[in-house]
C-alpha cells in the first residue's frame, strides 16, 4: 500500500509541475505511489548495523524502507541518512557527513 498524497502535497506538487492532476486521479485509483513526495517519514528501528559491511546496511534499510514506500529516490535519501548517522555516531567529522549529502544530490539530482 503506498499511502495517498495529503490534500497540502497535492497541492503544492501540482503547483511545482512535479505531478498533474490527472496524476493524483491515477495514483489514488490505482493505489500506486506517486515518484514525488514532499517528505517521507522515516522511523528509525533498533538494527543493530553500526559498524556492519555496507551491503547488509542497504539491504537492512531497503527491507525497513519498504514498508512505507516503495521509491528509488526515497530508498535512497533513507540510506544516506542512515550512513550519515552511523558516521556521526563515529566520530567522524562533518564534513564526512556532507561528502555523503553531495554524493546524494550528485547521484540522485533533482
């Protein structure tokens, strides 16, 4: 289940020009996850990855992901966040942060 765009984010969507309404219409009847969103929540559970190779850490994220949306930007964005955490949670410097944010918008430009 993909969950439907709230009233607000239609609007602005539309607005923006990243969706039609003939979009909203489709998505709402086909139950089908819009490709834009303006935020996706994003709980973060107790997995224990901290330190764990960096594909069990993506697929630990995709599998958690998924039961909210089911888009390749979104998976994205949750994984940076999720690497910049564990970063921080490391020690390492901002900076190492934002590296990963710019490899993000590098990777997924929007």
């Amino acid at each position: 289940m993909s969950g439907l765009l709230a009233g607000k984010e239609r609007g602005v969507l539309v607005e923006l020009g990243k969706v039609t309404k003939d979009d909203i219409d489709r998505i709402a009847v086909d139950d089908m996850p819009s490709e834009w969103r303006l935020a996706c929540p994003m709980i973060v559970r107790d997995e224990d990855t901290l330190g764990a190779a960096e594909e069990a850490v993506a697929e630990a994220s995709r599998i958690q992901s998924h039961v909210t949306h089911h888009s390749r930007l979104a998976d994205a964005g949750t994984l940076t966040v999720i690497r910049m955490v564990q970063a921080a949670l490391l020690g390492r410097p901002k900076s190492d942060l934002r590296l990963l944010a710019e490899a993000l918008v590098a990777l997924e430009p929007v």
